[in-house]
C-alpha cells in the first residue's frame, strides 16, 4: 500500500519537473531590445570605398611631380632591397617548379664493344645520356612549389606597397613643400607691410597724429608678423 502511495506522489510531482520549450527568436529579441527598435529582417554590408587606381599619380597633372618621384624610387635603398627580393622569390619558383619536369643531364658519351662469334669480330657503338625524374608521389614538391609561389606573390605585393608609399609620401612632401614655401612668400609680404605701416606710425606720432600707444600696438603685431615668418622659413628648411 505504501509503494503505490509512492508511486502516485511520484507521477503527481513528475508533471511540475518536466522541462519548460526553449524561447523561440521573436520572444528572445523581444526580451532583449525594446519595442522601438525595428530590427531588419537582413543585415547589408556597408559600402565599400573605392579602391585607389593604380595609376593616381598621373590625376595630378604635374611633371615635375612625376620626376622627382621618379629618382626618389631610383635612389631609395628600401626600395631596391625589396626589388632584389622579388626577383630572388621568382628565381625560387622557377627552381621548384623545374623540378617537377624531367631533366636531361648534360651527360652523354659513346662506347665501341667489340663482339667475337664463330664467324669473325664484330664492331657495335653504344651511345647514351643521363636523365633524370624525381617522382612527386606525396606531393613534396607541389607543395614546395605552392609555397614558393605564394611567397612570390606576397613579396612581389609587398615591393608594389613600397613602390605606392613611396610615391605618396614624396608626393605629400612635395606639395607640403611648396605650400610652406608659399607661406614663407606670404610672410615676407606681411612683415613687409607691418614695418611700412610702423614707419607710418612712427611719422604720425611726430606730428601728433599718433599716440606712443599706436606705434607700441603697430610694433607688436610687426614682432608678431617677424616671429611667425623665422617659424615658417624653419618649417620650410625641413621639408626641403
């Protein structure tokens, strides 16, 4: 009597143990954002920026530009070691991949065998050359020469990405230079023109037309105009 009195507590209580359906996505989305926020049924990508043209630096229009990119590249050591890189990773590739082929030594000769039978003595000559085939049956050598060209690849990428920030930095050192020499251009008119207008202060002030406090004022903006100007030119001796 005890046992089926067990058993029915049991079966009684199973019901309330019984483990409740996983949340499906709307009632998961729903408890985690509010009800304001739309979510799209599809994500799209972002647009992506144009890629930069290969040949950008011809946009500028600028011959002198071009030159002096031109023997920047020509005299760029980093440049040139990346360069001898490219060719040795080629020369790599080329040396794999040849030995996949069959190869003919430079090994040949001739051999004359003399044969005695019942009838007399006879003269036979007996060329030959050496070739050789290295048999790629676990793919060692497709491997190596996988391997090989990707390193060709990469090195050759990593010469054009120095071949393209080169040129870009020269490019901005170019014009940054000119831009400050117009700004040394500008400041020397301007100094110019505060020490005309002190000049004219001071006259001013002698026949009483001028306070001593207009020269001080002229004066300072010319000090200000001289020290702006010594900035420039350093800024302009740098980026030469």
């Amino acid at each position: 009597m005890r046992a089926i009195f067990a058993i029915a507590v049991l079966t009684a209580l199973l019901p309330g143990c019984a483990l409740k359906e996983a949340p499906t996505r709307p009632e998961l989305l729903e408890l985690a954002f509010p009800a304001t926020i739309d979510i799209p049924p599809a994500w799209r990508a972002g647009q992506q920026p144009d890629a930069v043209p290969g040949d950008w630096l011809a946009l500028f229009n600028d011959a002198a530009l071009a030159a002096v990119i031109a023997e920047a590249m020509a005299h760029n050591l980093d440049l040139r070691q990346a360069a001898e890189g490219v060719v040795i990773a080629q020369q790599n590739l080329v040396r794999i991949g040849a030995q996949l082929r069959p190869q003919v030594n430079a090994e040949a000769g001739a051999k004359v065998m003399k044969e005695h039978n019942v009838g007399g003595t006879t003269d036979s000559t007996l060329a030959w050359a050496s070739a050789s085939w290295e048999i790629d049956l676990w793919g060692r050598l497709r491997s190596q020469r996988a391997a090989a060209a990707a390193r060709y690849q990469a090195t050759a990428l990593d010469y054009d990405f120095a071949r393209q920030s080169l040129a870009a930095v020269t490019a901005k050192t170019w014009y940054l230079t000119i831009e400050t020499r117009q700004l040394v251009e500008l400041g020397e008119r301007t100094v110019a023109v505060f020490r005309e207008l002190t000049r004219l202060a001071e006259a001013r002030r002698k026949s009483g037309k001028d306070s001593d406090l207009d020269v001080v004022h002229v004066r300072a903006n010319l000090d200000m105009a001289e020290s702006q100007l010594e900035l420039t030119r350093q800024l302009y001796g740098e980026a030469r």
